[in-house]
C-alpha cells in the first residue's frame, strides 16, 4: 500500500480550529499530515497535488468527499508534501465528523 500519503492543510474558511480538525480527521486516516495551517480567506476549497503523481491528492481529494473538486498540480512548488488541501469557505465541516 505503500507509505502514507503526506499532506497538509491549510484553513481559508475564516471558521476555528478548522485545519486541525481536518488534520485529525486525515490522521485517523492513515494519512501523514505534516502541516496544519491559516492560509488568507478563500471562497473555494483547493486540493493541491506536488507531482505528476496525482496519488496523493487523489486519496485526499476522496477522504474529504471532494471528488468534484479538480486537482490542481503545481510540480514547480517544491514541497515535501504530495498534496495539500486549502479549505475554502465553501467547505462544508459535516464531512469531519463522519
């Protein structure tokens, strides 16, 4: 199955503790999140894929249940992460608690 997916995320939604929670959420998971943090607002939830290997971004684009959302790949930003999610204000935080 290979080593855990390793992600980050960040909160745009303007709501607490959002990113945590999502990080928690992802933990429980199997996922490696590396990085929990505020990113300025945005309207729109992102998922963010760091290579031409969209795997990551792909299973975390899934656990998020954000299979609508388009991945964005940014091979030029250096990251240790395989993806990272931004969550917008459109992200709805039901999807946490299940």
């Amino acid at each position: 199955d290979g080593p855990a997916p390793r992600v980050e995320v960040f909160n745009a939604s303007g709501r607490k503790d959002l990113a945590a929670a999502a990080g928690k959420f992802l933990r429980a998971r199997g996922f490696d999140v590396i990085t929990e943090g505020s990113a300025p607002r945005e309207a729109r939830t992102r998922v963010l894929g760091f290579s031409a290997d969209t795997n990551d971004a792909l299973k975390l684009r899934a656990a998020l249940g954000l299979e609508e959302l388009e991945i964005r790949v940014k091979t030029s930003q250096k990251s240790v992460a395989g993806a990272a999610v931004v969550l917008g204000e459109d992200f709805d935080p039901a999807v946490l608690a299940r």
